[in-house]
C-alpha cells in the first residue's frame, strides 16, 4: 500500500510542475497563444510593407534618373552652335563668328565654351603657327561668349588633345531662354592651310547640376585664309600655273566667294582672285555653261618668283576645296 501511495504522489507532482511551466511558458495559454500569432502576423506585414517601399523607392529614384536624362537630352538637341568664318584682307587671316542659342526653356548657366583646331597638312614649319584672340567689345564681356579678351599662339598639332583645348572661356551671365551668345574670333596663320575646329559648349545640367556638353566641327578652308576678290574681263600678263588643271566652280558660290557685285555678270576673261597686292593665284574663266549655272576656268600666277612658287603650291588644295563647293 505505501509504494502504490508514493507512486500516485510523485505523479501529482509531476502533474503539477508541468502546469506550472505551461503557465510560465504560456503554453496552452489561448490569449497569449492568440497575441503571439498576431505579433507574427504583424511582423511578417511590416517587413512586407517595408519590401513594397523599398521597392517603390527604387522606382521613383530610377523615374527620377529617367526623367533627368529625358530632360537633358531635350535641353542638349535644343541648343544651336554655329561657327561662320569671314575672310579678311589679310594673307592666312580670318575672322570666326561663334554663335550659341538657347532653344530650350531652361536657362544656361555656368556656360563654357572651349575650342580645338588641328592642322590637316602644311608645307614648311611655319605654316604650322596659329595665333587665336577673341576680339569681343570689352562692354559685352558679361554676356560674350567667351567673357572676354582671350589670345594664345602654339604650333598646330596633327590630332586634337581633349584635356588640352586650344582656347577657352565662360559666359559670366545664365543664357536666358529664346537668346544667343556670340563671339568673334581671329585666326592667324602665316601661311594659309586646311585647318579642322571643334567647338564645344559645356552648361550645368538644370536637374542634377553635372556638366552636360554639345559639340560642333567646322573647317576652316585655305581661300578662307585669303583675301578674294572679283576683277572684271581685260588684258593681263599674268602666267598659267604649271601642271594646273582646269577647274569647274559652281558661278553661285563664285558670286558669293569673291565679292562680284550684284550688278556684274560673269563674263569670260574675267578672275577670281585669291591673294594681295602683286602676289595672287587667280582663276580666269574661260568658259560658261548653258544654263550660266558653272564656269570652266584655268589657274594664273602673278609672277614668278619663290614666293609665288610657294603660293602655286596650294593650286591642288584650292581646286580640290572649290570643286567641292559645285556638289
């Protein structure tokens, strides 16, 4: 009888040790079983929630970027960048016309303009000198292009350096838009030769502030190094270039090239002249299509001598640059 009593003791015990870590544990408990799903649940939801933010700030941040890009590409195709060369009376001489226009609806700011040229090909060493200024009037100097007087020299290069821009400067005012800004720019050489520009305009970006840029090449002719002129038909003494072959010009651009006045015709005998004073190449038109449209000419030197021989020089060069103009 006792070992029986004993045994159903030390089963009570155990009974009751095991509800009373049931009610430490909340175990079996239904209101704290209960919180604990809910806390689960509520866990799980937030962590949810923060995945869709998460993911939804992606989002909008990549919207942001798309929108930026969108936007500077708009701003960049609405930006003009033309370069107009004007001959001057002066051998290897002439003037660039640097013009920007803001099309867009957004103001430019921080606007830098840098500008490369590289020699196509040169006959001796000093043809490869070219002296560059800005003659912009000095009242102008906040909204010229290139914010003020600028002037440098060096020998030409056979390729352009990127990091290493011939010539630069800052507008010092925003370009507002619907405006244009504009330069003038002399360039000097001592001796005409083929010359590639690169002209590049770089403004702050509207929407992250990063510098954005647009870029434009030009060309820069030898008959653009050379004083034109027009001279009427009449007796000359002047000497037909050796080994020169004939050269078909467009009469239009001839007009335009070599100053022929509105009222003169283009008769035969008449010269394109391209040179100064006693030392000049010239074109004399021996020729006239039916439709006055082209005009067949041969090539004529001044003189002899070893300066018009280096001039008779370019005769390839020239016919192959206004037989370009006819196309």
């Amino acid at each position: 009888m006792d070992t029986d009593t004993d045994t159903d003791t030390e089963t009570d015990n155990r009974h009751e040790e095991g509800q009373e870590q049931q009610a430490n544990t909340g175990t079996g408990n239904p209101v704290v079983q209960g919180l604990s799903d809910t806390a689960q649940t509520l866990g799980a939801s937030v962590q949810a929630m923060q995945q869709v933010l998460l993911g939804n700030m992606r989002q909008a941040a990549q919207m942001t970027l798309s929108m930026n890009q969108m936007m500077e590409e708009l701003v960049k195709r609405a930006i003009h960048v033309s370069v107009v060369s004007q001959p001057s009376q002066q051998m290897g001489s002439c003037t660039l016309l640097l013009k920007v226009t803001n099309r867009s609806p957004i103001p430019l700011s921080q606007l830098t303009t840098k500008l490369w040229f590289i020699q196509h090909q040169h006959e001796d060493q000093d043809a490869r000198v070219l002296t560059v200024k800005c003659i912009d009037d000095p009242d102008l100097e906040k909204t010229s292009l290139l914010g003020g007087y600028v002037e440098k020299s060096l020998l030409l290069a056979g390729e352009a350096v990127e990091e290493q821009p011939f010539i630069s400067g800052s507008r010092q005012t925003a370009l507002a838009s619907g405006l244009a800004s504009e330069s003038s720019v002399v360039v000097e050489t001592e001796w005409p030769v083929q010359i590639t520009g690169k002209i590049a305009v770089e403004f702050a970006s509207p929407g992250t502030g990063s510098t954005l840029a647009v870029s434009h090449r030009f060309g820069v002719h030898i008959w653009q190094l050379m004083p034109c002129s027009y001279q009427d038909a009449k007796p000359s003494s002047n000497i037909i270039v050796d080994g020169s072959a004939p050269v078909s010009i467009s009469i239009e651009h001839a007009r335009s090239i070599f100053k022929v006045p509105p009222t003169s015709g283009v008769a035969i005998g008449a010269l394109f002249k391209m040179g100064s004073g006693n030392e000049y190449l010239a074109l004399r038109v021996e020729s006239i299509s039916e439709d006055s449209g082209t005009a067949q000419c041969v090539w004529l030197s001044s003189s002899n001598g070893s300066r018009n021989t280096r001039l008779c020089s370019l005769v390839p060069a020239l016919s192959e640059e206004l037989l370009s103009l006819c196309k």
